[in-house]
C-alpha cells in the first residue's frame, strides 16, 4: 500500500515522464487491482500466487525511479540544447549535434579508456587467475582465510588506496629507488613504462592503478568456477594419459570460462569509467573518459554534452559485452 | 612417469605458487604502505615522505575536524541507505529464490543492469534526473543514490547464498500448523539471516567507499571518501592513514569475527551429525 502511495506521488510530481510514467501508471494499476482481488477472493492460493510480485514491487519500483528512469532522463537531455543564451536549463530539442560532439571531440579519452580498461583487464586475468588457482586447489583448510585476505584491500578506502599508489610511486618513493639500485631504468624506459626516470603520472602509472584496483574482482569470480571443478577429473584426465599442462588446458580452463567472463566484465566496466586512477596517477596527457563526463557535467554544466557521451560510453560498453560474450560462448550475461 | 617429467612438474608447481605469492604482495603493499604511514611524522601538509616514526596521530586521530565530519556523514549514510536496502534486496532475494513466477529472468537481467553500468553513467544520470525535477542536492538525494546500487548488490549476493535452500522446512512447519507468516520468522528468516547480514555488511562497505556516484549527487554534502578527493590537492594530514587504518582494522575483526561463529556453527553441525 505504501508503495503504490510513493508510486503515485512519483507521478503527481513529474518525476517520471514519457513512456516511463505510462510503465509505472501501469504497474501502479495492476498492484491496486491485485490487492483488491486478494482482498475480495482471499484464498491462500491466490495469495500464494501473487507473494512474488508482492516481494519484488518495493525493489523494482525502486531501481524504476532511481534507476531506469534517470536513464531515460539523460536521453532526453542527451538530444536538448539551450534555446537562448539566457536559458538556465536545455530543453528537448533532437539535437543530434551533442553526439558528434561527444564522439570527435573526446575521441582520444574515449580511445585511451578502453585501450586502459583493455590492458588492465588482460593483466588482472593473467596475475589473478594463478592466485585464485593455488587458492582453490592448494589453499587446503587454509581456503577461507586467504579468501579473506583477498577482500581485505576493499575495507580501506579506494581513494586511500590510490593515494598509496601515488606514494609509492612517486618519484623519491620505494619502486623507483628500488629501479635505480637494480639500474633497471634504461629497460623500464625501452618498456614504455617509465617516462624520463618518472613512474608516477605515465599511461602504466594509470594502468598499475586499475589493475590494482579491480583486481579482487578477477579473483573472486574464477576462485569460485574453479572451487566447483571436481579433483577426480583432473586425476582422470591425468590416468588417461594427459600431461599436466594438458589436463589444464582441456579440463580446468573450459570449466572455469564463467569465472574468466564474469571477472572480465566485472574489471573491465569499471575501469573504462573510472577517473580517479587518471586523475590521483596519470598527467592530463592519460585523460579518461570518465573525467571529462564528470568535467562536462559539475565545472561546464554542460548537461547535454555529458549526457550524449555518457550514453556514447554505455553503447560502447554494451557492444563490446556482446561481441565478447559471442567470443566467448557465453549466453548467461549475469 | 619419468624423473624429468616428475621434477619438470614441480618446477611448474613451484613458479605458479611463486606468481601468487608475489600477486598476494601487490594486493598488500598499498595497505602496509598506508597502515606505516600512519605513524609517519610528515614534514609540511602532504603526508608522503617518510620522516620519522610517531604516535602522535594515533594519539589524536579526530584532530582534523572536517576530517572527522565527514566520515560521521559518511556512516549516518551508510546506516541508512544499507537499512533500506538490505530489506528490499532481500525481498527480491525471496522472491527469486522461493517462488517460479513469469518475468523472473527479466528482473534477474534487470537487476545486473546497474551492477554492470560504469558508476559515472549511474552518477551523471541520476544527478540529470534529479536537477531536472529541482530536487536539491543533499544527504538524501545520496542516500537515494546508495540504496539505488546497493538493491541489486544486496539482492544479487543474497540469492546466489541462499540458492538451494530446503524451502520443504517451512512447508513442514506449516503442516505442524503454523501460519505463513510465523513459518517465515520462525524457520525461513534465522537461517537464512547469516547471508543477509553478510550481505548488509558487503553493502555497507561499498557504501562508506562510494566515490564516483556520490561525486555527481552530494551538492555541498561532504561525504569521506570525497573530504579526501578535496583535502588531496591541499593536504594529506596524516589522520586519513589513522581513520582508514581503523576502518580497516574493524573490518577485519567483524569478517574474524563471521568466520569464528561459522566455523564453531560447522562444527557444532558436524558434532550432531556424529551422534546420529
């Protein structure tokens, strides 16, 4: 009852519109019939039936109002402009230009942001899956506690975090004095990885800080693939005349693909929006696409602007998750 | 198998335990680093260069004043926004998990959708939505924002826990000629409260740790994690080492704490099976 309450405040006060509001008055009507009809037919099994819709209504309308509908919020606005100079706020006006706008305009930050996301993903996968492996074949009655030390980095602050990585990276800081003792500079130049003796504010600076960031959730995803797979089939492979190598390259890796592919997407959406590896690690030559949505919408107030690249950045994303699920194989998305 | 195949294996055995070992030490070093830097005695505003051991930031850890503030906001927000939450999210959990309904696979897409939005797409829409309607930026336009990622959070976690529950047990208790309801709170609800208040647990930490959405939605409120994002260009007094380290320590106690209480239920469990 409360909720339909909130649903039709929601309404009455504009806070949905467009197609949204229609959705919503629809629910809000069959939610209302639904409780008359309990009330009226009253039986266990119509309540039984209706239970779920009842449980899910409070959480959905939710996500529909704070969620879906911002979405669709941000489209309009994607396609307003200001009609006059004086016009605090843009109206709606198809103004297709924010998109072209977006995608010439902040082609090197959107490049630089997948290409970043990319690499981190790649490193996170080939130095996480290793430690998920040992944990969950070797971890022993050890397991829960080395899965816990995994989570621990998150209950500090992530942009405390960062900050450390800013610190240790910093020019009088441990890994660049370390570097210079081992005279590994010239190398670490050639890499690409150092810039004029510099770590800190480098493309790796960035890259090193989203993996680093991201990395727990690599791990965890493929830990629990890999803690379904049944030892005795790896054993069996192996009385089949498998080599080791062989018995992880046809049993262990197919099996823990839904590990790879959720880890994946967990790292790699994440990364490609963040600003605050860029902004705390790298120089305004690392840019990401996240910090200029965010430079566009709170220091330009160009609302529009930063709508159209943000939906330019969800399509990104949306379209590369496919194309990597087709890769994959994969049809369960969640 | 050969000697050589045999010493080969363990060759490999010992590299792939030598890469996890030195993983495990990447995901530690900013942590020691900033635990060390909180007894760091900091010549000037920026708490980055080594200069001294000293417990005088532990002594007064609540010295810096806008410091302390905002993570007083930052917990009222996190209290709140995982209170709302966690009761949503665990009734969607339910739903999902006890009931065969139409539309369950479209809310299970529809509940990763955030979860798998980039955070400043989540921001930026949601602060679109809320300067087009002329709410004001505030404690709860943020809390709304938390509560928003934190459902699905909740609910997602929760189910995958709960997932092959004997839901048989509250059938028998009402057979035994309890009502629904009291089937619910009696059986259902204490067993399934662990993943609950995991869950409310992970949730709250994302909360207190929300960066980017909160960025977008705070207006003039100054959450913890975005005192840092400012102070950073000023200074970095050395109480921000002292406040995570405790944040830090007192997460690590509760997640002993779950562990102890677990391990002691498993066995408990064990001990009576034995019996039988």
């Amino acid at each position: 009852m409360v909720f339909v309450a909130f649903g039709v405040v929601a309404l009455a006060a504009e806070w949905v519109t467009g197609a949204l509001a229609i959705g919503l008055l629809a629910l809000l009507i069959t939610s209302v019939v639904a409780i008359i009809w309990v009330a009226i037919m009253g039986g266990l099994e119509t309540r039984r039936a209706l239970a779920p819709y009842g449980l899910l209504k409070p959480g959905i309308l939710w996500l529909s109002l704070f969620f879906l509908a911002p979405l669709w919020t941000m489209l309009e606005m994607s396609l307003s402009s200001k009609k006059s100079r004086f016009d605090f706020f843009p109206s709606f006006s198809w103004e297709w230009s924010n998109y072209s706008k977006a995608l010439t305009d902040f082609a090197p930050q959107f490049g630089r942001s997948f290409l970043y996301a990319g690499i981190a993903t790649l490193l996170t996968l080939l130095i996480g899956y290793p430690l998920a492996y040992v944990i969950a074949f070797r971890g022993g009655k050890y397991r829960t506690l080395l899965l816990g030390l995994i989570a621990v980095p998150f209950f500090t602050s992530y942009l405390i975090r960062t900050l450390a990585w800013q610190n240790l990276l910093s020019d009088s800081g441990p890994v660049v004095s370390v570097l210079e003792t081992l005279k590994l500079e010239n190398i670490m130049e050639w890499l690409h990885i150092m810039d004029n003796g510099r770590l800190i504010n480098t493309p790796a600076a960035v890259i090193g800080g989203l993996t680093y960031n991201f990395l727990p959730f690599m791990i965890l995803p493929i830990y629990v693939s890999l803690e379904k797979i049944d030892v005795r089939l790896m054993d069996a492979s192996m009385d089949l005349y498998t080599t080791a190598t062989g018995a992880f390259r046809r049993v262990v890796l197919p099996l823990s693909m839904p590990g790879i592919f959720a880890g994946s997407l967990l790292v790699f959406i994440p990364a490609a929006g963040d600003f605050v590896n860029a902004k705390f690690l790298g120089s305004p030559q690392t840019t990401m696409i996240g910090s200029s949505i965010q430079d566009q919408f709170l220091v330009q107030l160009n609302y529009p602007l930063a709508a159209a690249m943000s939906f330019v950045l969800m399509a990104i994303i949306t379209a590369s998750v496919l194309v990597y699920a087709k890769f994959m194989g994969t049809e369960d998305l969640a | 198998m050969t000697r050589a195949h045999d010493s080969k294996q363990k060759w490999g055995r010992g590299a792939i335990n030598a890469v996890a070992a030195a993983t495990m030490l990447y995901l530690f070093a900013p942590i020691v680093m900033i635990v060390l830097f909180s007894f760091n005695n900091p010549k000037g505003r920026f708490n980055i260069v080594w200069n001294g051991f000293t417990l005088k930031n532990w002594a007064n850890p609540f010295s810096h004043q806008e410091l302390t503030e905002a993570l007083v906001v930052s917990l009222k927000v996190a209290f709140l926004s995982t209170l709302i939450a966690t009761i949503l999210g665990t009734c969607i959990a339910l739903a999902l998990s006890r009931y065969k309904f139409k539309g369950s696979g479209a809310v299970n897409l529809f509940l990763v959708l955030p979860l798998t939005s980039p955070e400043v797409v989540l921001g930026s829409s949601l602060a679109t939505l809320f300067l087009s309607r002329g709410i004001s930026f505030g404690m709860v336009t943020v809390i709304i924002a938390h509560v928003m990622f934190q459902v699905s959070f909740v609910a997602v976690t929760l189910r995958a826990r709960i997932r092959g529950f004997d839901w048989s047990l509250e059938q028998a208790a009402m057979d035994l000629g309890a009502t629904p309801r009291r089937a619910f709170w009696k059986v259902t609800f204490p067993l399934i409260l662990p993943g609950i208040l995991a869950a409310a647990l992970l949730s709250f930490a994302l909360s207190i740790d929300d960066f980017i959405i909160t960025f977008f939605n705070a207006g003039s409120l100054v959450t913890f994690p975005l005192q840092i994002f400012g102070a950073s260009r000023v200074a970095i007094p050395a109480q921000i080492n002292v406040l995570a380290t405790m944040l830090l320590m007192g997460s690590i106690a509760i997640m002993v704490g779950g562990l102890i209480i677990e391990s002691r239920r498993n066995r408990l469990n064990n001990g009576s099976e034995a019996k039988r």
